[in-house]
C-alpha cells in the first residue's frame, strides 16, 4: 500500500490506498445536472497516463504531466480547499481553474477536486506536487480471476441517477447506467478496428441490445460478417471460428483476460469486468412469473428494476477517445466515422453529450473531426455540432 505526501514539505496527504486500474468512465461528463457518485472505491488510487487536467481537459486549465492520481475524497488527509480556485459553480467545482486543493502545511496546491453536476466525484491529485510513499511491509496481492468470478460483483446495467435541485423520483424507468454507457463506448471503438471495416455479429440477449444497432449503423452490408462473442473466466473455450473475443478487464491490474491454446484470437476488444460479468450472465428477473417456491436463502421476491425505455445509446465522448487512441484511427473510413459523431448524435444512435461536456462542443481543442497532425479534433466547420 502507498500513501501521497506533499512534495514540497513532505506531510500526508492521503490515508494507506492500494493501487487499481482507471474506470473507462473516469473522464465522462453524463447528463445534464446529473448528480453522479463517487468514481473511485474507498481505499484505492489510480493513475491516468494521459496528460491533461482532470476530468474535462479544459485549456485553461494547468496542462499537467501524465501520470495524475484519482482517489475518493473521503481518503483525503491534511489539506484545504482554495476559494479563488473554485472554477465550476454550476453546482460544484470542477478543477477548470487548476489545482482547488491545498497541502494544509505549508500551502502548496496539490490536488483538484471534482464535484460539479455531471461529473464523477473525485480528487486528482497532481502527479508533479506529490509523492508516493510506500507503507507496510507488502503489496497485496491482486485477486486472481478465478476469486474476481466467485465475488460475482457485477454492475447493474440500469441504475437511478438524481439531478440536483430536483425531488426524489419514484417508480420511474431508471435509465441506463453511465458506467455501461462508458463501456460500450470505449468497447464501441475497439469493435471497429476488430471489424476491419466489415459487418460484425455479436451474441444476443443484453449484447445485442447494446451493441448490435451501432455496429450496424456505423459498419457497411455485403461481406461476410466477422463474428464475436463472448469470452473469458468461468466460460466454455470459445469456437475455433470466433473471429473477435468480448473480454474482462482486470479491475485490479487492468490487464486484459487472455485465452490460450487454439482458441486465442489475435482480436480482443475490452470489458470492464462488472459489465462483462452481467452480459454473460442471466436476466436478473425472469420475463414472466416463476412458479414453485423461492430458493433457498431468498427472503422475498423483489420486484423487476424499473428499466429505461429508450434504446441504447454508447457515450460519445468516451467512444472518440477511446477510438483517436488506437493506432489505426488514421484510417480513412474510421475518420470518417469520428467527423460525422454529432449527426449519429442527433440521430439518437449516441447519448446526448452534456452541455458542459468540452469533447462535442466547438472549442479548439474538442471539436468533433480530426487533425492527427496537430493530434487534436475538431469539425471542418468549425461550429458547435448541437447548434
């Protein structure tokens, strides 16, 4: 385990955190007034290797050196808030003014917190106004796949999201999760690559749902589809002919789960672990009435989650830039599909982007469309796509 202290007078900064992997949601802006939890467990610490500020890179905002720390504001130790810095104020702070977190010492800035509506909740600590301190005599070790499998944690794929300054809403549809619409956006990106350009097939049931009118809008008809499923701990060995595996990430380590033997697939496109453990697993609630008695251990029968009617839509944010990260998003018709982002977002095929999200409005340095010279994006209009 580590501790942060500040790196210029050496106090504490955080209490003992074991190192995770960064939630593909890190840096989604979701909604509209959406009031959004805590990102990070208690306890835990990862680490962006992207650099920029956390979470909207806005330019104003200190540029920053790869490596920024995100931890739960709970675990923070020894430091202020700094009112001048306090940028944000829609309902919160948003870190756009730069660091908005004091080492309580000797008054160095060392961290922002993020807490404005639409936004995960965290503190990111800045890589170059800490340093990590290792405490205790060893690392734990990470869950093996097979412990990870027996926890069953997986994540619910509707969940209710309050809004703030609005009532509590009850037996309302819950909408679709934004950690699943994270997911499919950054799986979204490495689908495409895996297609090759072509047709792709993905198993039924809660995949298709998610991924299966997307794939179909963005890909052309004609050749042979390639073929995904899923695959991963705790699953039948995948067939031979399985052109593309859906696959866990490792919460802990972030590596990918690989196959072995014949089975391997040179083409295997990420999952965050709970999402993948809930599309291969059954429906919560079954589509009509069970009959018998209730299992062993069940103390009543819940009623079915209040789903979101809507159809599934990928973030678009975290789709692109998942996409302009992979090395082959220099291919003509992949850029072609990051330029026409906004209108397959008027289509309704991506969840609307948050008015304050910077990655589809028309700033410099987040228009939708691509410049890999100047390793930015933006549209050849130059207008806002939601004008």
């Amino acid at each position: 385990m580590f501790v942060f202290v500040c790196a210029g007078c050496g106090a504490g900064l955080t209490a003992p955190l074991s190192q995770v992997a960064l939630p593909v949601h890190a840096h989604q802006v979701y909604g509209n007034g959406a009031r959004l939890p805590v990102l990070m467990e208690p306890g835990t610490f990862a680490v962006d290797p992207e650099p920029g500020p956390p979470p909207r890179r806005r330019e104003k905002a200190h540029d920053g050196a790869p490596g920024a720390i995100v931890i739960a504001p709970g675990d923070t130790r020894g430091t202020l808030l700094i009112p001048e810095k306090g940028g944000g104020h829609c309902c919160g702070v948003d870190g756009s003014d730069g660091p908005n977190m004091a080492c309580q010492a000797c008054g160095l800035p060392v961290a922002s917190r993020i807490d404005d509506c639409s936004l995960w909740q965290a503190v990111w600590l800045a890589p170059d106004a800490v340093r990590r301190r290792r405490v205790g005599s060893a690392d734990a070790v990470p869950l093996s796949w097979a412990e990870l499998m027996a926890e069953e944690k997986g994540t619910p794929p509707f969940e209710p999201v309050a809004r703030w300054g609005s009532p509590a809403e009850v037996n309302t549809p819950w909408p679709w999760s934004p950690r699943w619409e994270a997911a499919a956006g950054h799986a979204l990106a490495h689908l495409l690559v895996a297609s090759q350009g072509g047709p792709v097939t993905v198993p039924g049931g809660l995949t298709e749902e998610v991924f299966r009118r997307a794939l179909d809008t963005l890909l052309p008809t004609g050749p042979p589809p390639r073929r995904a499923v899923l695959a991963g701990p705790g699953r039948p060995a995948p067939d031979a002919d399985a052109d593309i595996l859906l696959v866990p990430l490792h919460p802990q380590t972030g590596e990918t789960w690989t196959p072995t033997g014949p089975a391997a697939s040179p083409h295997r496109v990420p999952l965050p672990f709970g999402v993948w453990l809930r599309l291969g697993s059954p429906e919560p609630h079954p589509p009509v009435p069970a009959s018998g008695v209730l299992p062993e251990g069940v103390l009543r029968d819940d009623p079915p989650v209040p789903r979101s009617p809507r159809l599934f839509r990928a973030d678009p944010g975290v789709f692109r830039n998942t996409l302009l990260r992979l090395p082959t998003a220099r291919s003509p018709w992949l850029r072609e599909i990051l330029e026409t982002i906004p209108q397959h977002v008027r289509a309704g095929l991506f969840q609307p982007p948050s008015r304050h999200a910077p990655s589809l409005k028309g700033r410099r340095s987040h228009r939708i469309g691509c410049d890999f010279a100047a390793g930015e994006v933006r549209s050849k209009s130059g207008a806002d796509p939601q004008r």
